[in-house]
C-alpha cells in the first residue's frame, strides 16, 4: 500500500493559501481517482481506494502544519508501513511557480510540515515538491506561504493539479518518471505537428530573365546599310 500525504492547515481560512498545495494535490486525486469518503482518522482526513494496480491512502492532517508529523506516524502505524511506502506533497519556495520534482529523502529545507515527519518517522520518505516561487526576501516567506494564490496563477495551478492526478497511479506504482511526465504534458503541452493547419505553398520560383543581346559593335549598322544599298 501506498500512503499519499498532502500538506496544508485545515480550515476554511487556509483553504487557498500557497502553504495548502499539498491538500489541494490530494483533493485532486480523491475526486478524479474515486478514492474516498474522507473520514477523520489519524488525526486528519483519510480516505482509500485503488490508484491502478495498487492500493493507496490518502491523508490530510488536521494538526496544522507544525504537527504533522503526529498524524503521519500515526497513519502509518496502523497500515503497518514503512518510509518507503509514503509521498508526501508539499510546497516549495526553491521551484518556480508550476515546477513539480520527485525526490526521495534528504532533508527539510526549514519547512515545517517537513520538519515534523522528520521527527517522527526520519527523513528516507518520498516527496512531490510542488514550486510556489519565492518571495524574495526570507523575512517575507510566512506572509506569502500564508496568503491565497493570485489570480494570475490560477491556469498554472490547476494545469498542475491536473497534471497531479493524471499521474497518480504511476506515482503509486513507483514510476517517478512516468509521473513527470503525465504532470509535463499539462504544464507544458507538446506543440501539435502538421495537422491543425496546412502547410503553407512555398511562392514560386522567380522565372530566369532572359540576357540582353550584346550591343553591336560601333559603325556596324551604317556598314550594313551600305551594304544593302549596293544590292538594290
């Protein structure tokens, strides 16, 4: 079994902040995937279905972001699985808004949410780490991760959210690439080949000019007119 967390603060307050990507990922691959109802168990939201081939779980905390960890190890506890069996989706200031890598563990980078599942389970779990752009300046980060998306950000946002869920039961059969890729081809379409417009007619060759004829040497036409008098 697969256990996809996502990351954010509960409540409607928060509901369209930055810091709440990660309930929106999941939100997404319940609704699109048909997993669920949504119960409150382990300290947050959970809900569980097949992804494909494979079984999956889905979390919310409800801790706040500070304490997730508290709802993460619990949740895994009773589905009796390790780090390697977890995703968890997340914000990140270092990726441009839109970005979306695969990394399995490594450190928190200062991040909360991160930082608590840290403490309870270690740091060799798997992440989706979705960029939100950075402020900045570090003494602005809480206000931005703490304020809505923009209005401006709405089609990448859900392009990637999309993006998320189409590639969610690859991403719970392990196969980091094939996800990237279902995520690529919304935030980045290929462009179409030849077929939405004919190929445009090349103008036509410029037709050769013909050269002019050499000038006549000088004195030529008078000769030719003495010459023809003498036959008349």
């Amino acid at each position: 079994m697969k256990l996809f967390v996502g990351l954010g603060n509960p409540g409607a307050k928060y509901a369209g902040n930055r810091h709440n990507i990660g309930f929106m990922a999941v939100d997404r691959i319940a609704s699109d995937h048909g997993l669920g109802p949504w119960k409150a168990r382990f300290q947050g939201l959970f809900a569980e279905g097949r992804l494909g081939d494979e079984r999956a779980a889905l979390l919310k905390p409800q801790t706040f972001m500070n304490l997730s960890g508290q709802s993460v190890g619990e949740a895994m506890r009773y589905l009796k699985i390790t780090p390697s069996d977890l995703v968890v989706f997340h914000d990140e200031l270092d990726l441009a808004p839109g970005k979306c890598r695969v990394k399995q563990g490594g450190g928190h980078a200062g991040h909360n949410g991160l930082r608590s599942i840290h403490q309870h389970i270690g740091p060799e779990y798997g992440r989706v780490r979705l960029g939100i752009g950075h402020p900045g300046h570090k003494d602005r980060v809480a206000g931005y991760v703490l304020s809505d998306f923009a209005k401006a950000d709405q089609d990448w946002l859900d392009d990637l959210i999309r993006g998320i869920s189409d590639g969610a039961e690859a991403l719970a059969a392990g196969d980091a690439g094939r996800f990237q890729n279902a995520v690529a081809r919304r935030v980045a379409p290929a462009r179409s080949g030849g077929g939405d417009k004919p190929a445009e007619t090349p103008p036509p060759a410029p037709r050769p000019t013909p050269p002019e004829p050499a000038p006549e040497p000088s004195g030529f036409a008078d000769k030719l007119k003495s010459l023809a008098d003498r036959f008349r």
